[in-house]
C-alpha cells in the first residue's frame, strides 16, 4: 500500500468558501484522515500549499490547521513541478485569468464556480483547458446534497413515472445591514463591479443540477429584479446595490420537462428548507430540502375539493411520507469527491459544463 502526495495550491483560503468548505471541511478533513483510499489499496494525501495576498494571514491559518506551506508569491506557487493542482475559491471576477495563467503552467485546475463573470471568457479558459489536456473541474456540489441524492434515488427507481415539472424555491432574507441585524452574507455580492448579482452566483447551479437530474436545459427565460438598490457594507457604508437581487427563471429541458426556479435573497422562509426542489411525475411526486425528502405517490394522492366558503379541513403536510436517511450515501460520496477520475456515471460531477 502507497501514498501518493497530490501538491495543491490553494488560492481565495481566506475567504468564506475557501476556508470553511474547502480547506477546513475537504482538505484537513482528508489529511485527518489519512488521505483518500483509492480502489488499488493506495492513497493519495493532499499536500496543500495556501497562496493569498496577505502573508501573515495565510501563515496563520496555515499553522492553525497543521499545513506546512503558506506563500503570497502565486507566480513562484505555479512554477514548483511539484505541485500539480491549482485550486481556486476567491474572487470570481479573478477567477479566469487565473485559471488561465494556471493551464498555461501545465496545472490541472479544479474551482468554485462560477467559472467566470462573461460566457465569452468562460468558453476560452474551457477551451484552453481541453487544448492542453489537463484535468479541469468545477465544483458541482449541489448534486450532492442528501436531498437531491434522494431525488436522484426515487428517478432511478421510476418512483416518479414520467416527470412533468419541477418547481425550485432558494433563498431567504439577506439582512440590507441598515437595522437590526447585520448584513450576513458579503457586500460585493450586490455590486456588479465585484462580480456580485444572484443570477451570476445561482444560475450555475441550477444548470448543472437540472442538466444531472431531470435532462438538458434546451432553454431559459429569466426575470432579474433589484429589489432592495441600496445596502449597508461591512465598514457600515451605505452603497447601491446595482445587480439583481432575485432571479425568476423557467427553464425547458430535453425530454419535456418545465423547470421553475426562484432565487432570492429578498424573501422570508416558510418551507422546510433554504432550498426545496418539487418533482411532480405522473406517478409520484417529492419535495427535497437539502438533506431531507418527502414523496408521495400516486395511490396515496388525496383528491382535494376547491370550496373557498368553508376553511381548508385537509393537512397537506401531513399527507407525505418522509424518506428515510440512505445508507451508504456517505460511502459513495467520500468516493465521489476523493477521486480526481471520477467513474464515467459520475464525470459530469467535475467536468466544467459549457453555459
Ligand atoms: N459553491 C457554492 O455554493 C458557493 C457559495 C458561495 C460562494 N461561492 C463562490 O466562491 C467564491 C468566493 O466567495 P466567498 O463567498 O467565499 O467570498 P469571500 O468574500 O468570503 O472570499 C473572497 C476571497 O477572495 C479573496 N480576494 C478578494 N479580492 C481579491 C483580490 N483583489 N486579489 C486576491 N484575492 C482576493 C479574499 O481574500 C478571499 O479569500 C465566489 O466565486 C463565489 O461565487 C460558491
């Protein structure tokens, strides 16, 4: 049995994303655990090395989490032989140029997305990464929350029949940061300049999500709205808020499928989840969250009756069956993410997708 070492730079460690998901939660998660096993026996351990713009503070965080190498000097980063993977999950604006710089050094890339802030430039960096043959992918994680994993299950099993629809609602109230609470989540998200807008941040996500689950999007019609224009910023400055703030997208997909989807940072919860995702198939309809999944099928449909004089005597809720936790859902997933090849059924995972 081996160990393979897999040097990776680690660019945007400091950020939101980048520490939380990506360093703390991946990668000194695998190092814990002594790497990830491959199906010969071998294991690869990860050996990153954390580039920002501020030494000092890329040495903190490298010392507080047992990582050996931190450095401000990307150029010096891409020319070591050694370390094969460039990683990205700073800022989007940036992203491609740097993924571009990277390619040309000869790394394989792997990102946040979105992969860009302009089609134009994200089918340049896919090309150049096809042309110089490295391994390139996107993070695709959606796909795998335990919720859309059930989805995934329930399609498999024909648990749906023929899917007809399915209706996405994302979002919750993003605090403007002039009251109460402050804002919670960063303000270059609402500044076109910064990359921000929730279009650019979600739609991404939905492409690969109902592109994996429920067929090709053929087409999209999407209604962005602004509607809080001025926020309050992390120094307590007031700015304008100059990108859409809410998106309202119908999509249609190869195979039939008419595909809703809200996104919002400008409306109050009262789902399940910050996410819900309908099904509705000729037999059988789910509504997943992010970890849970409720199905109802078509002989334990109710048969409602529209009557507006008497309140409703019927417990919707009620009437669905939560599906229980899949085992060896964790298993299959460690697999997923640890692997850089992943099995053919699972490529789409870690491909960089045209938009
Ligand atoms: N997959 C997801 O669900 C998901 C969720 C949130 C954000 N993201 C993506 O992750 C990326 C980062 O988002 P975040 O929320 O972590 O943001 P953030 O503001 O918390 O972090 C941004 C990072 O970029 C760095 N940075 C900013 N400006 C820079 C510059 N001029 N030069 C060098 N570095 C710079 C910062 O130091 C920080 O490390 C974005 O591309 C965003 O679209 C993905």
């Amino acid at each position: 049995m081996a160990t393979q070492r897999l040097g990776i730079i680690m660019n945007g460690v400091t950020g939101r994303m980048g520490l939380n998901q990506h360093l703390v939660r991946s990668i000194v998660a695998i190092r814990k655990q002594g790497g990830v096993a491959l199906s010969n026996g071998d294991r690869v351990m990860p050996d990153p090395i954390l580039v920002g713009r501020n030494a000092e503070k890329v040495a903190a965080l490298a010392k507080q989490y047992g990582i050996e190498r931190s450095t401000s000097d990307l150029d010096a980063a891409l020319k070591n032989p050694d370390d094969t993977v460039f990683f990205d999950a700073a800022t989007t604006q940036m992203r491609c140029d740097l993924l571009t710089k990277a390619i040309n050094a000869g790394k394989h890339v792997y990102c946040e997305k979105p992969i860009s802030d302009s089609l134009d430039k994200a089918l340049a960096v896919a090309k150049l990464a096809k042309q110089k043959g490295i391994k390139h992918g996107v993070v695709q994680d959606k796909l795998f929350l335990p919720g859309l994993r059930k989805i995934q299950l329930l399609k498999e099993s024909g648990f749906f029949g023929k899917i007809l629809s399915v209706r996405g609602e994302f979002g919750y109230w993003v605090f403007e940061g002039d009251w109460g609470q402050p804002a919670q989540r960063p303000s270059w998200n609402y500044r076109a300049a910064d990359g921000g807008g929730i279009i650019l941040d979600m739609l991404c996500h939905w492409r690969y999500v109902l592109d994996n689950l429920f067929g090709n999007v053929k087409a999209v019609s999407c209604l962005g709205a602004t509607h809080i224009p001025s926020r309050v910023d992390e120094q307590g400055k007031t700015y304008n808020a100059d990108v859409d703030d809410a998106a309202y997208a119908t999509f249609e997909l190869e195979g039939g499928v008419i595909a809703q989807i809200n996104s919002s940072w400008v409306t109050r919860v009262k789902r399940d989840d910050l996410v819900t995702f309908h099904v509705d198939g000729t037999h059988g309809s789910a509504v997943a969250g992010l970890t849970r999944c409720y199905t109802q099928h078509r002989v334990n449909t109710p048969r409602p009756v529209w009557n507006p004089d008497e309140p409703q005597t019927m417990k919707f809720q009620d009437q669905w069956e939560e599906m229980p936790r899949q085992h060896g859902l964790r298993q299959r997933l460690q697999g997923a993410v640890g692997r850089f090849h992943p099995p053919p059924d699972r490529r789409h995972a870690v491909e960089i997708r045209f938009a």
